[in-house]
C-alpha cells in the first residue's frame, strides 16, 4: 500500500479514517470498495481496540472478510497486493507498519479463540 504514515512499509491489513457520524462498519465496507474493489461480501465483527504509541494514537474498529474475486485496486492508496500467510506476515513483522502487525496480532489471536469454541 501507499503510505503516507510509514512509507515504504507494508500494511496487512485495508482501512481508513473514520467519516464523521460513520460507525467502524460502514468505514470498512466503504474501504474495502474503495482500495481493494471489494463489495457485497458479508464482513464479521473482530474487535474495537486502542493502539498507542508515542507517535501513533488509533482507535480501529476490525472487520474480517473472505472474498475469492478479483481485486480492483485503488492506485493512490493501493500500489500492490501481496498474498502472504499470517505465518509469513508476522516472520517479516518488521517491513510492516507498527499498528497493522499490532492488529494483525489481535487478529490472530481472535482466530485462535474463535477456533477453540
């Protein structure tokens, strides 16, 4: 992805700034549309979370989606799509953007709760 925030570091994970009086669901189906083309998929609530870093404060609201289709990609924000595993994700953690490896590692470990039930 194009970064203004981190350039040149990747982002697991699709999102944006949240509109005013849009809930974090409404922004994530409008950012899925937006960046990655994606629309009409059913997406699933992950969780809300704080990240806090001396420089970087976000509030996120995370969305799971599963889509099989084809990718149209925004080219101001989106340059490239790299498919990679979690595994491989988090091995090359540090060529990510510090807050997407925080959330992908509570993505993570809801995948991991959420496959124990």
């Amino acid at each position: 992805m194009i970064k203004d925030y981190c350039p040149g570091f990747l982002d697991p994970m699709a999102g944006g700034v949240v509109q005013a009086g849009e809930s974090y669901e409404d922004n994530a189906i409008r950012e899925a549309e937006e960046e990655m083309g994606v629309s009409g998929v059913p997406l699933t609530y992950v969780t809300t979370f704080l990240y806090n870093e001396s420089y970087t404060v976000v509030w996120g609201g995370m969305f799971e989606c599963v889509y099989d289709g084809q990718l149209k990609l925004q080219p101001e924000e989106v340059s490239e799509v790299l498919i990679m595993s979690a595994a491989d994700i988090m091995a090359r953690a540090n060529e990510f953007t510090p807050d997407g490896i925080f959330a992908m590692r509570l993505y993570l470990d809801w995948k991991a709760h959420d496959a124990s039930k």
